[in-house]
C-alpha cells in the first residue's frame, strides 16, 4: 500500500494529530479503496469524531467550506521540497445524516463519535473502508472488502433509501462499475432501473460532470452501455439513445448502426482526453437519427453535421458548459466530415481548415472516426502529415495588406473590402503572390474586372 505521495502524507498527518488532541479520526472513501486496488488515489480524505469547530481549532487556517455538514478543508503547509502546497484535504466528521429534500443535502445531520455510524450513510460498499493511521489497517463495518474482489458495486443498506438521498448515485454507480469493469449488484441495478426518472431532480451540471467523467475514464464504451442497460441513457441524453436501429450504408460503415459505431468510437478514446475531444467524439453523428432516409442508391444523412452541430449546441448549454467549450464541441461535429476533401483542397482551403482552433482535436476525432467504422487512415495521414509539416507562417502570415493600405490607395471604405482582403490573402495562401505591391497589383485587376 503505497502512502508516499504528498497527499497521502498530508492526510496521514492531518489524522495523526486529530489523534494526538484525543480525537478517532481515519483516511476513509475513495482513496482507501484505491490504494487497496494498487491505484493512485486523486485525493484523500479524512473522518473524524471531532466537529468542525473541533477541527478548526486543531488546524486554524481550516476553510469551513460545509461545516453545516461537517465538511471542512484543511489546506497543505509544505510540499516536500519546502514549497507552499496546493490542495486541501477535506475533513468530515463522523455523523448520520437526516431526508434529503432536495435529493442532494441532507436537511439536518447529527454528528456522531462512532465510525461505524458514519460508514452506514455513505453510498456504495467499495467506498466505506476506513484506514487506520497508525497500522494502516483496514476497517471495513459494510463488505466494501469483499466486493471489491468479486468486483461488484453494491449501495451501503437498501439502494432505494441511498437514491432517495442522492439520486445522482445512480450515475455514480454506472461510472464506478465501468471504471473499475465492475459488475453492479442485482438489487442496485433494479433499483437504478425502477427509479432512472428521478435523475431530472439533480442539477444539470452534476449531471454533466459524471457524463464527461465517464467519458474522459478510460473506459466510455462500458459507461454508455451500462447507461442504457439501467435506462439512464434516455434520461439524461435521448439524443444518443436514438442512435438505437438507425442503420447506415455498409460500404462506408460495415460495422453496423449509428449506436454500434458511436460505441465503438467511445471505445478508443483513451483515459485523458480532453473534455471537448470525447463530447464531440459521442455527438459528432448526433445528427444522423433526424436526416435518416433511404435514397435510390443508399442511405443517406444529408445534411447531418449541420443538424447535428445545432443538437450539439443544445446539448452543450442544457448541460452548462463553458461558451469556449460550447463552441469547440460545435467545431468539431460541423467539421467532421471535411476530411472528406481534404486531399482535394485547395491550398488555401486546407490552410484555413488547419486554423480551426484545437485542430489536433479535429485531427484525432476523425482517427477515431475511420477506426470505428471502415479503417481508412489514408486521409488522417494526409491530413497529420501535411498539418506537422507545414510552418506555422504559411498557416497564418502576416497579412500583405489591410484595410488602411486599400483606403491609402485610393479605394473607400466598404462591403467590398472584406471581398478584396479575403481575395488577397487566398492568393498568398496559395503562394501566388508574395508582396504588398503584388497584393495592391491583385487589387487594381479585380477592380478592373468589374468595370
């Protein structure tokens, strides 16, 4: 069990002297389960018999961030090489908790000095283990032990009573099983399948943060599917349970409909990537369920991307994401299919499409794209070769000529000289022209043309 890392030392620390002012006070949650499993855990958290009050008179500069609940934040002093740290161990004291009106808080908590009480309100068995910190032992009071070897998400006493608490277990539940290819426990997922409409009482982006969790994991493809398995799917994103029997042209996806070949993209997004890469990889063929429509000589889905960056963008804002975020998942569906051309682009053409920001993001989505259905890569390495190899200054020179150069020139200000410019800088893109006067000489030959 490895307790090297500067969080782990700092949560030890912050238990022991809880300890040594006469307190009970464990690692407990996450963390102990991860390091049980030989993973590194992202935070560790401490339990204590003392209240928040208690707490923050053993460590005053504690930020009493949910002392109603009593959660408080206990910021680290000093990293290993002597530097002011940046993060915080959260410090919740033992206690039981009342109803949860509003599906997320409890409306009173009782504080306790049992740990054996306080496990009983968490929400899932793997994440009630208590460590001691002094022998490292492991306490466990709910089977969390034994359900992490037969690999099984299972809730803390009766599952109804836990999602009645907080109906975004339901999600968690998924997201646990997946991460861990887990197994959920029968009861849970019958639960989970009798209570799914309540999910709309929890908050949009909570929602939304389990969804990209799931995506950015590692493991997207088993979330999907457990989504749908426990009917979540259809209540938190319809618009991918719709992908459901949407068939497609063989000779482009052998693989089969538009659900399959979403899966099997969620599949090879590796654990890391960036919010925007896996949202625009689950919605980039959002579209093709509504433009579906068997042609004379196939399937078609005219104008999916189009559609589907509109669905996209309603999906974005209903799950509260950023305007940047928004606008680069948008970029990347109405996008997609550009690659298409690629190696018939213009010069010009080609070098705008590099300019589209995050263009790695629109390079691997159509990776992923081509690996999901016809195994194509030729146009991705194309498209890779050409972008890595190609200076920036070509991508973006320096402009020739503006706006002022024209009016120096004689023209007036007007619509036509977003025409001109755009003219000019085509011409350079593509390396016929060089020079300002050559761009003013481009100028006076369209003007001409015109008369």
């Amino acid at each position: 069990m490895n307790l090297s890392s500067d969080k782990a030392r700092e949560a030890l620390r912050i238990a022991r002297e809880l300890r040594r002012h006469g307190y009970s006070a464990y690692l407990v949650g996450g963390c102990v389960r991860d390091l049980l499993l030989g993973r590194e855990p992202a935070d560790f958290d401490v339990t204590t018999s003392a209240t928040p009050q208690q707490v923050m008179q053993v460590f005053p500069q504690t930020y009493a961030v949910g002392a109603q609940f009593g959660v408080v934040l206990v910021p680290a002093f000093r990293d290993v090489d002597g530097e002011r740290a940046n993060f915080s161990t959260e410090v919740a004291t033992f206690r039981s908790d009342g109803t949860y009106s509003d599906g997320r808080h409890p409306d009173e908590v009782q504080f306790s000095k049992d740990a054996r009480l306080d496990v009983q309100r968490r929400d899932f068995t793997i994440n009630g283990l208590l460590l001691d910190p002094d022998t490292t032992e492991v306490l466990d009071y709910v089977g969390g032990r034994e359900d992490l070897q037969r690999g099984i998400v299972r809730t803390i006493g009766t599952p109804h009573q836990r999602f009645a608490e907080d109906k975004l277990r339901m999600l968690r539940a998924v997201r646990f099983a997946a991460r861990f290819g887990y197994t959920i426990d029968d009861k849970t997922f019958a639960s989970i399948r009798e209570l799914a409409l309540l999910i709309h009482q929890v908050s949009h982006e909570r929602v939304r943060d389990e969804i990209l969790k799931m995506l950015t994991e590692g493991h997207a493809r088993r979330a999907f599917e457990l989504l749908d398995e426990t009917t979540l799917l259809e209540q938190v994103l319809p618009e991918i349970k719709k992908m459901q029997g949407v068939a497609q042209p063989p000779q482009y996806h052998p693989e089969g409909d538009v659900w399959v070949h979403t899966l099997m993209l969620l599949e090879g997004l590796p654990a890391g990537s960036s919010k925007t890469l896996a949202l625009g990889a689950l919605l980039h063929d959002v579209g093709k369920p509504p433009t579906f429509r068997v042609a004379p000589d196939r399937i078609r889905f005219d104008g999916h991307a189009e559609i589907g960056t509109k669905m996209a963008e309603e999906i974005c804002r209903r799950f509260r994401m950023s305007n940047e975020d928004t606008g680069q998942v948008m970029a990347l569906v109405a996008n997609h299919m550009r690659f298409a051309d690629v190696t018939r682009m213009k010069e010009s053409t080609l070098k705008r499409f590099f300019r589209l920001p995050g263009f790695e993001e629109h390079l691997e989505l159509h990776r992923l794209d081509c690996s999901s259905s016809h195994h194509d890569l030729s146009l991705y390495e194309f498209a890779k070769e050409k972008f890595h190899t190609m200076p920036q200054e070509q991508i973006r020179p320096e402009p020739l000529i503006t706006g002022n150069d024209l009016i120096a020139a004689g023209y007036q200000p007007g619509p036509m000289f977003k025409e001109l410019l755009m003219a000019v800088e085509d011409a350079q893109l593509e390396g016929s022209i060089n020079t300002k006067e050559e761009a003013l000489g481009l100028v006076k030959s369209m003007e001409r043309q015109k008369e």
